[in-house]
C-alpha cells in the first residue's frame, strides 16, 4: 500500500525513536545518545547507541541501523507499509483513504476474521487440554517431559475426539462456516456435515513472528493417521515463509538460530534454554524461510535428525541457506535421531559441546559424498577426489575458493597444488567458477578502508557541528564522497545544510533497501577522534579534510582517460587541495 513521502515523513516525526526503541529495549541515556543491549544479535556490554538528535540508532557490535521504521520492520518483522500504520496509530495520525479502500478494507477484515477463528480456537484446545476429556494429551505431553510453563509458553493444547466440539464452540463465537472452511479449522461433507479438521490430537499453535496464530499442527493420538497433520494454506498461513517458534526466536540473545525438523524438536530446545532454535512447518526447508532467518542472523545450526532422510534434509537445507549469504553448520545428534532424544539423553551442557564441534556445512557435505565411494579402492579414490574438485569449483571468490582448497587438501591427505589444478581444470571446462576480475589499467583501484573512514568520519562531524559546513563548504562538495552511500549521504546533507536544517533520520529513510539504510545509519555513527585541546581538534579535522579532498583528486585523476568530466574535476580538485593545504579552519 502507497502513502505520499509527506505522512510518511510526519509519521516519523511524530514517533520519537528514544521512546519507541525504549520499549523494545531498555535504555540508559550516556552523553549525547542512549545505550543498551541489542536486541539484533547477543552482547553482555551495551553497544546499540539511540540517538534522539539525529533520530537514528546503531549497533557497534552488528552494525544494526536506521531510523524508527527500520527498527520496527526488524523487531516486529513488519513490512514497510504495517511500520507505517503502527507507527501511525501509535502517534494519533491518520492514514489518507487509498482510492481502493473498499477492498482494501474488505480483505483486511477478512484477514482480521480469519486470524480472530485461529485465536479462538486455540483457546478452545488450550482448555480442552487442562479439562478431563483433554487428560490423553496431558498424559502424552508429560511423558514427553515437558513443564507446565513449557505448554503454556507454547500455548499447547488438545483437540477432543468429537469432531463437531470446536465447530459447535466457534459458531457460538459467531463465525460462519465458510469462514470455518476458510480458516483450514473444518471441511464439509454431505455423510458427515461440518467437522472439525483436528480431532484427538495434540495441538500445536503455530504463531507468526508477531504472535498472531496463524494455522496448527496437530500429533494424533494413538495409531491414527497422518501422525502429524497441519492447517492446510490459507490467507494468513503461507506455510514457506513462517518458521515455527521464531515469534520467541527472533528475542533470543544468540549469536545464531538452530533450524530443527519438529515442533517437538524445538520445544525441547527452549524448555533446555536453547531459545533460538525454529523449524520448518512441515514441508521441506525453502528459500523464503531461509530469507526470513537473514533478517535476524547469519549463521544457522542445522539440528536435523540423524537418519537418512534427515541427513538428505540437511543437505537440501545448507545449499539453500548458502545461497541466502548465510554461513550454515550442521550438529551432529548420533547416536540419538533427533534433538528432542539427544536432550533429554545427555542434556544441556552435552548439546552445548556439540554446538561447539557443530561442522561446517561444506564438509558436511564432503563427509556425505565420502560414504558413496570405497576409500580403499584407488579409482574410487580418485572418482572421490574429482568430485571433490567439482565442488570447490561451486566457490566462485578467488580468496575463499583457494581456503577451501587448502583446507580440503589437508583434511584428505592430498596436495595442494595437485588439488588446485583440479579445480582450475574443471572450472575451466564447465564455467562453473568465474574468473577472477582484475582491474583494468586506467582504472581506479578498490578504495582502501582509511578513505572510506575518512569520508564517514567528516560526515559525522559536520552533523554533530553543522555550523562547520559554511567554514568548508568552499572547499569539499558531494562530488568529493567517491563512494555510496557516502555521495548519496552527503548530498542531501549538504542541500539540507544550505535549506537551514539537518535530519539524520529523514536522509537514512531515503534509502529502500534495509542493508543501505544500517550503512547509512553508520556513517552518522563514525567514532570521531578522542582529543582535548582546541589546537588539536583543528588539526584533526584538518587532516580528515584533507584527506578526503586528496582521495578525491586522486579518484578523479585515474578516470581522466575513461571519463570526459573526469579532467575538469580532477583540475579544480587540485585547487581546492593546495588552498586547503594553506587554510587555517578554526571550530570555535
């Protein structure tokens, strides 16, 4: 849904973002900012900085950043357009009509009632759990060692043997029945009428990242089948982009996720204190869960069951997660099948060892391709070998496809050198590893990290003293920033400067994508020089100019054969540079 660039500005200004962070995380105000734990990735010391002036946070630890829709959208997981609309209603204003807003209105208050018949009858198997008819499922649930306050946590329940109980229950609600059959909670059938699609099975609420609940999975009772049944798709349950358990998940202060294959899995894992750990809802791992867990961490534990179909689980699972840019290790659970065996078997501090010893995901999968070829017989050997340099050839960064190969020559007894010929034989065969890019004569060479630090520690300081821009602003334009989103940021800033004004937040609000926005909540967050004297903080200040308008000149001067405007820069820039080099810029 669109909203004009002006309300979503005044909802941003409206919705100071010390006090909504503050009630996410608890904040404790030093100097100019506020510090506390972030809630993005695990820390004991408060590195996460709220900056009420510039409306921006960020992390030091994780890099996390942006402004208050940012935050929103990675705490709550909302999409854009759902910040908007709480950050809205949090501040009292009010949304313009959209030219479809009937429809609009219909189909969210559908959604509304769908979400209203899952919340309902989850109440109804929580309690039928707790009663007399639901003591199977409790008796169940207790042989399976879990608490009390786990089935609370988790909201568990108990679908009774009569079929028509939930229906009976959900129309004394008020809820049509084909709102019922809508919802994925009842069929019809001319034998049978309405029933209850979960009878006689321990229910399972399986809840978004914002604890709505959204569809169920019921354990039958007995010998019934299917052993396990789930809600089927439905408007508000897309069963490849939820992950069960990540409404608490997504809270746990770890440096990483456990992915399991059940729903028992993972609550044993929380009732251990593993509170990270998520599965998939039923269906295979898919890339769309694997891009929702990118939005909470980059690395993933793979806690699959030991078997064989879960050992080609996991392998499914890796190639995916590795696709996602998300680093994936795989724990070993033998001689027990599942997590749920293995912590109520050896434990806690047992399974905390095997996080620790947890393998890297691609000899994980060199460890499976090992097991198809008799290691004894030298032409299976040899078969083994080229397979394994068909894999290297799948790391297409020269850096990390040579550390691979060191590695993977050391662990298997072979050469080197033998080895990356391989390698670079079937690369060159199938295309499968791209060649390496070297830069061009004429063209400018990558930006070494000082530059970069350089040109994000000038705009740092002119936005903690804007009055400094009208002492510079002759000699250091947006043209002098040579890389974004460092040429982007100090654009707007310097037209923001000239208009009178400076908003931090509003310039990291211009950028869509959410990696743009932590960068650019970073430069606002560059730690500046630590010093005591006046004379030295001129001199500080002066150098880091200097450093940018010497960056500069240099960028523009390797571009002079590829870039028609190139010359020109690069002769004012050679200017600025030797009157800079003589200026004295006092900061009082």
């Amino acid at each position: 849904m669109y909203y004009p660039e002006e309300i979503i500005e005044e909802v941003r200004r409206r919705n100071n973002i010390v006090d909504v962070v503050a009630g996410y995380v608890r904040l404790q105000k030093k100097g100019g900012s506020h510090w506390g734990l972030c809630p993005f990735h695990s820390e004991r010391t408060p590195s996460f900085s709220v900056n009420g002036d510039k409306q921006i946070y960020h992390c030091f630890g994780c890099g996390a950043g942006g402004n208050v829709y940012t935050f929103l959208m990675n705490y709550e997981n909302y999409s854009f357009p759902e910040a908007v609309r709480a950050l809205a209603e949090r501040a009292g204003v009010q949304l313009p009509e959209p030219e479809d807003a009937g429809q609009v209105r219909q189909r969210e208050s559908r959604r509304a009632r769908l979400l209203e018949i899952n919340k309902e009858a989850a109440k109804f198997f929580y309690f039928q759990l707790r009663s007399p008819g639901g003591e199977i499922g409790y008796s169940y649930l207790k042989k399976r060692e879990l608490t009390d306050e786990t089935m609370r946590i988790f909201g568990l329940g108990y679908a009774v043997k009569n079929s028509s109980a939930l229906i009976q229950y959900l129309r004394g609600k008020g809820f049509e029945d084909e709102l019922l059959k809508e919802a994925g909670i009842a069929s019809f059938s001319e034998k049978y009428g309405m029933t209850s699609l979960f009878w006689n099975r321990v229910m399972f609420p399986i809840q978004d990242s914002n604890n709505r609940v959204i569809g169920f999975g019921g354990r039958v009772m007995g010998e019934g089948e299917p052993k396990y049944l789930n809600s089927p798709e439905t408007p508000v349950f897309d069963k490849r982009r939820n992950l069960y358990g990540l409404n608490y998940a997504r809270r746990a202060r770890s440096a990483n996720m456990i992915l399991c294959e059940g729903y028992m899995d993972v609550i044993a894992m929380h009732q251990a204190g593993f509170t990270q750990a998520v599965a998939s809802l039923g269906t295979a791992f898919t890339p769309e869960q694997a891009a929702l867990l990118g939005r909470y961490t980059d690395s993933v534990l793979l806690a699959y069951d030991s078997d064989g179909a879960g050992v080609k689980a996991a392998l499914r699972a890796v190639g995916i997660l590795r696709e996602a840019g998300i680093s994936g290790k795989v724990i070993n659970m033998r001689p027990y099948k599942d997590p749920d065996e293995f912590m109520k078997s050896l434990g806690k501090e047992a399974f905390e060892e095997r996080i620790s010893q947890a393998e890297n995901s691609f000899f994980f999968e060199l460890q499976v391709l090992e097991g198809q070829f008799d290691m004894n017989d030298p032409e299976q050997k040899t078969k083994f070998h080229r397979e394994l340099a068909r894999k290297l050839c799948g790391f297409s960064e020269e850096m990390e496809r040579e550390n691979y190969i060191q590695a993977v020559a050391q662990k298997y007894g072979m050469g080197t050198g033998s080895l990356r010929k391989l390698v670079e034989k079937y690369a060159a065969q199938t295309g499968l590893a791209k060649p390496v890019e070297r830069a061009r004569t004429g063209v400018q060479k990558k930006k070494e990290p000082g530059a970069r630090r350089a040109q994000g520690t000038l705009l740092t300081w002119i936005s903690d003293e804007p009055g400094l821009y009208g002492k510079i602003k002759k000699y250091i334009s947006a043209q002098d920033f040579t890389e974004e989103p460092y040429h982007t940021v100090a654009e707007r800033m310097f037209r923001d400067l000239e208009e009178g004004h400076l908003d931090p937040g509003g310039i990291v609000g211009m950028f869509e994508d959410q990696e743009e926005q932590r960068e650019a909540a970073a430069i606002f967050h560059t730690r500046l020089p630590r010093l005591e004297s006046g004379q030295e903080k001129e001199k500080a200040f002066h150098d880091i100019l200097m450093g940018v308008k010497k960056n500069s000149y240099e960028h523009h001067v390797a571009r002079m054969g590829t870039d028609v405007n190139a010359l020109n820069e690069a002769i004012q820039g050679r200017k600025a540079l030797e009157e800079l080099a003589r200026t004295h810029i006092s900061l009082d």
